[in-house]
C-alpha cells in the first residue's frame, strides 16, 4: 500500500476503494452554492416564499448575481454525481481539474462580491472581508488538502468479480 493511504481506515473508502470525497469539498459546495440554498429554504416556506431570500439578500440583483456565481458549484456536483466506473472520458477529464473548477467558481464568487460592492454600493465592507477570508481559507485548503489531491489524482475503477 502506498503511503499516501496511510492515514486511511476502510470507511475513508468508497465501494471502487478510492478515497471518499474530502468532506472540505462539500463545505466549498455549500458556500459556492448558498444562493440555490436560500432560494430552496423560500421555496419550501409555505408562508412567504420571498421573505428568507429578502432576509438575506436585500437587494434581489445580489441575489441573481449569487446565482450566477453558483453555476461553477452546479457543474462541480454533476461531476461528482457521474464520477464511477465506466464513465464518459470527458466526465475524467473534468474531474482531475476539479481543484481548477471549484477555484474558478471561488474566484468568480469573489470578483461578483466585489464588483456588487464597489460598483454597485450592495455589500457592506464586513460581508466583503468576511466572503474573501472564507474564499482564501477555501482556496488553501484546496491546493494544500493530501485527500483533495488523491481525489483528484484517482477515478473509480470496476473492481474484478469475486
């Protein structure tokens, strides 16, 4: 067994035995995508199906823009929905640049944050500080993470019958 599995039990392992996505990925996700998430919290309100996007996002073009920006995150969760053996040699393509894909969707993130404070006064200048520290902490972890790389570096394979 190579070194680079050695921190590894067997429930850091999927059905293929490739390493489980790191649960920092999904963290990304969840930030990259925080626009579908409020969008699907006002949709299931019964009540006031506005008032939770609103809360959130006062001025409803930060809102579109958020939305927008989630489109990385979107394609990032088709990716790892089709990522199993047998798929399709552009689905491998696009998953060893997942590192690339979920920085992109960061950095463009980021440049909507910025642009909507800047240009169009929507943020204050905390929201702003705030969203670059979680994009940085976001981006170090992504490029620093041993599982992230393993992630990356491996795709699930048909494993022999037994």
């Amino acid at each position: 067994m190579s070194k680079q599995y050695a921190n590894f039990g067997p429930t850091d392992f999927d059905k293929f035995d490739c390493v489980k996505i790191a649960f920092g990925v999904y963290l990304i996700l969840l930030f990259i995508l925080r626009g579908y998430l409020i969008w699907l919290m006002s949709v299931t309100n019964m009540q006031d199906r506005v008032s939770i996007i609103a809360w959130v996002y006062p001025e409803p073009k930060l809102f579109y823009l958020s939305l927008l920006s989630g489109l990385g995150g979107i394609l990032t969760v088709f990716l790892l929905s089709l990522r199993r053996p047998g798929a399709n040699s552009f689905i491998k393509k696009m998953c060893h640049q997942l590192k690339n894909i979920l920085f992109i969707a960061l950095f463009f993130d980021w440049l909507i944050n910025l642009l909507a404070y800047y240009f169009w006064q929507m943020q204050s200048k905390e929201w702003l500080l705030i969203n670059s520290t979680i994009i940085i902490i976001a981006v170090i972890y992504l490029y620093s993470s041993k599982r992230v790389n393993i992630n990356v570096q491996e795709f699930p394979e048909k494993l022999p019958e037994k």
